[in-house]
C-alpha cells in the first residue's frame, strides 16, 4: 500500500469513529450557517482538526486544504492532502445516514491517492494512480452501460448557486427521457465513488469545490471511467462542473446537455 494511502486511512476511519459516534448523540451537534444553504457543524471541525493531526504526524511538511480549515500552506507546496471531514453535512444534521469522509493526495496536480470512507457502512473506497481502486480490499469496476438508455444517473441540486436552476431543471428534463431514473444523495465523494462502484452509471454536478470530488474523481478513472468538465475538457478542478461514468457514458451525458448549456456553465 502507498504510503501516504496508509496514513489517509487511517485518519478518514479516525474521522469517521468521530463522526458515527456524535451522529448516536445528536443534542451534541451543533450546526450553523456559513453561507446561502450551506451549513457546518462542530463535527465538520473537530473530525477536520484529527485528520489533520494525522497527516501532519507523519508529514508535517505538506500542504492541506481543507473544507474548514482553507490552504495551509506547508513548505512543501507541491503535495498537497485534500480533505472533506464531513461530506453531506445537510444529512448529518438532519439524521439521514448517507455522509462520507474524503482524503485526496495531490503531488504537482495530479491525484495520487485517494479515500472516501461511509462510517455509517463501514464502506471504504480506496484507488491510488495507475493500482485501481478498491471496496473494502475487493476490486472495483464501473458499469459497461453503452449509453444512457436504462442507465440510473446521479446528480445533485445546484443548492450553492441558485442562479443555475433554470439550466439545471431543463439539463435534468432532457437528461430524464433518455435514461431510467436519478438519485440525489446528498454527498458528491460517494456518488463518485458509486460510480466506481457500479451501483450508478454517471454522475453530473453543477460548482462543487475540489474537496467534493479531489478522491471520487480518482475512484472513478482507477476504475475504468472518465470525469470532465460539462464541454469534455478538463478545467472541472476551476468549474466545479463535473461529468464522471464509463466513457461511452460521459459520451452520451455531454452530448445531450450541449444544447442546454448556459454560457456560464460551458466554462
């Protein structure tokens, strides 16, 4: 196992204890409100805090980017750990057990290692470049859909950025007559990592931040899939706009929300 896959184990199952064991004492918690529809909790924090106590135990050098914390700046600039102690905190507050910790490694922009981990499942995903990905130890490979006509496609509300409703409303109409049914699960690292997985065919989201899709999208390539930006280019890390599932998928996805597209969204 890659070194630093080790260590982002261990502190996502750390994390993860933390976060199951608050979730069975809920007077505990408490959230508040960081920005428009988006919440954080004295979880998100504390499980950050530990994660970031374990990596910088055995690499104190490196940088972190947080969720929470923002970019500490390490004096090695070059790897940086990409973490999401809590993704799907709008569930964790509400009790809806679908949440997951995400742990990124990225060495000169690329993604090396990656972890999402369901404490709630006990599900642990895993991938580091070039090895595959994993479950639980046991190998992963997306599904061999050919395109998206019986296909369940993930996907999640533009929540953060109101504006883009209308385009997502139609994107999700156009998208609905050709494949057999969404889900909307609320945490962006374990729709990835379904896709992974198989149990979805493709995901699309609108503005997430690195720290939702850093691991997953590792996940989804180790597992013979592809992620892009909603034009099928490559600058989903600056958009946020996120397309993943098995190539002929992707193919599929991106020619039917062309036309859709607003020019804000085609970046």
């Amino acid at each position: 196992m890659h070194p630093m896959l080790t260590i982002a184990v261990r502190a996502a199952r750390k994390a993860g204890n933390l976060i199951t064991k608050n979730y069975e004492t809920p007077d505990a918690v408490e959230a508040t409100q960081k920005g428009s529809n988006d919440f954080v909790t004295n979880v998100d924090r504390d499980a950050e805090r530990l994660i970031i106590e374990i990596i910088r135990k055995s690499y104190p050098k490196h940088t972190i980017i947080g969720e929470e914390c923002g970019e500490l700046v390490g004096e090695d600039q070059d790897v940086q750990w990409v973490i999401d102690p809590l993704d799907g905190t709008a569930n964790f507050i509400k009790r809806f057990p679908h949440f997951s910790v995400s742990i990124a490694v990225r060495i000169k922009g690329r993604t090396e290692v990656a972890v999402v981990y369901d404490p709630m499942r006990n599900e642990l995903f895993t991938a580091t470049r070039g090895q595959g990905a994993q479950l639980n130890g046991y190998r992963l490979r997306g599904t061999n859909a050919k395109d998206l006509d019986g296909t369940i496609l993930a996907t999640g509300f533009p929540f953060k950025v109101k504006q883009h409703a209308p385009a997502y409303i139609n994107l999700v109409g156009k998208l609905f007559t050709q494949c057999a049914d969404f889900r909307r699960t609320g945490s962006a690292a374990l729709d990835l990592a379904y896709v992974a997985a198989g149990r979805v065919d493709g995901f699309f989201e609108i503005g997430l931040k690195p720290w939702d899709f850093a691991a997953g999208e590792l996940l989804v390539r180790e597992s013979g899939g592809l992620v892009t930006d909603f034009v099928g280019g490559h600058n989903h890390f600056n958009s946020g706009n996120v397309v993943a599932g098995n190539p002929r998928v992707v193919k599929s996805l991106l020619s039917t929300m062309r036309e859709e597209l607003s020019e804000a969204l085609k970046r």
